[in-house]
C-alpha cells in the first residue's frame, strides 16, 4: 500500500534546481534507500517526501491527502524524522529526550503507550545504560544513537531517516540498519538516506539512485547497483559483488 506518493517534484533555491521532475512513491512494509553522490539532493527529496520541505513544483500526498493540508500534530503522528542535524543545546538526561517522541501522542489514548514505546525504542538502539547521563557529555555516536531512539519512541506508521549510520562504529550501524529492517517487515514505511552503498544493498527493498537532482534509477538493490552505473555517477571504478543475492560494492584501488 502506498503511504506517501511524490509526482513531479522539483525544488528550487536561490536559482539552482536542487530536484527536478522526481516521481516516488513511498510504500508500507518497505525499506526503500535513497543513495547518491554529495549534492545530489538526497535530503531534500527525504524533505519533500515528509512534509518537511514545500516543493516549488509538484505534489505530495500522505494516505491521498496533500500533505500541506496536514496540522503539525498530524503529520508528527504519521511520520518520525530523524534528520542529519539532532542538536539538543540544553543538559537534559538522555531519558527526557527520549521521552520527547512521545509529545505528539500527548492528551490522546496513545499517551498509555508512552512507557511501553519508550522502552522498546531504548531496547533497539543499545542506550539504556545511558539513560541517566546528560545528552551534552555524550560522544557523537552516542549522541546519533539516542537521536534514533527518540525517533522510534514516535511509533509512527511511516519512518524517515536521514543518514542514521553516519557517526556509528560497524556494529553498530548493522544494529541501526536491522532495526530499519524489523520496522519494514512490520508493515511500517521507512526511508533512509544513506552513503554506504553496501548497507542499502544488504538492507533496502528498493533503492532509488539520486544523482544531479534526478532519479537515475529506481528498483531492487541489484539491479540498481551496478558497477557500470556507479562507476559513471560517483566517477570512480568499482566491483559489485553478490553476497547471498546482496550487492557489495567495493571501490577498485590502485
């Protein structure tokens, strides 16, 4: 079922066409991975998709409705965002952050869940021994870890994550990216934004290849992840691999 459809999106900024002519549909029970070269305009399209950024042409609905005509509250009950940015500037223990995902859901019958919610987010993301710290002494991937959890505690149908590994050591970016997965195989949307072209080839359903602006190619991982097409939009030679029908894309050195 489709949860979010884009038709015709283009996004301008000062003069510069950021995205043009995009066509995406987000669906549930679906890990779909955007990926592309810097620049290429990978969060703005995950901006446009969530509500979050207003397209200068073009559609987007959430559940057939344009997702403009969304309140705030809405929008926060059907989508979760974990953006690149998750800066908290005052000392609030790493549990009242986590907390905060559950604002949407306040003076609602969902507030009973609250405890549940946060429990579960806390369990998926390794923090729990966090918990009593201050966010501001924590280290990066700490800091990108309890970002998540916050995130996961919203329970939404719909879940979109901009660059979820990027700060985290290996095990723990497999932990994020099986975390993602469990939430698709759950029946939820999910969107990630990721560089490691590996990760969404091991991970992704559909991946959707950004590159200049336009979708250079949308499908499974391992038709989409060729070397040929890599190798022309990053301008760097590579071999794929399959590894249980996955692509592994390795950069050719020397």
């Amino acid at each position: 079922m489709t949860a979010i459809s884009a038709e015709s999106i283009g996004v301008v900024y000062d003069g510069a066409a950021i995205l043009q002519n995009v066509t995406l549909d987000v669906v549930a029970g679906e890990l779909l991975a955007l990926v592309g070269p810097n620049g290429a305009g990978k969060s703005t399209l995950l901006g446009v998709l969530s509500g979050d950024v207003r397209p200068t042409h073009g559609s987007v609905t959430l559940d057939s409705r344009p997702i403009e005509a969304y309140r705030p509250v809405e929008l926060a009950r059907q989508r979760a965002v974990l953006t690149q940015e998750n800066l908290v500037s005052f000392p609030f223990r790493v549990g009242e952050v986590i907390e905060m995902g559950r604002a949407p859901w306040a003076r609602t019958p969902g507030f009973e869940d609250d405890e549940a919610a946060v429990a579960e987010a806390v369990a998926a993301t390794d923090v729990g021994h966090l918990l009593e710290r201050r966010i501001t002494s924590l280290s990066g991937g700490e800091k990108a870890r309890v970002a998540l959890a916050r995130v996961l505690a919203q329970q939404t149908p719909i879940v979109f994550l901009d660059e979820p590994t990027a700060a985290l050591d290996l095990r723990h970016q497999e932990d994020v990216m099986r975390t993602a997965r469990a939430l698709a195989d759950a029946g939820r949307a999910v969107v990630v934004v990721l560089h490691d072209l590996s990760l969404a080839g091991a991970y992704a359903d559909r991946i959707a290849l950004v590159s200049e602006g336009r979708l250079a190619a949308t499908g499974p991982p391992h038709q989409v992840l060729t070397a040929e097409r890599i190798g022309a939009i990053y301008g760097l030679r590579v071999q794929v691999l399959l590894q249980d029908d996955r692509p592994v894309v390795l950069p050719l050195r020397g």
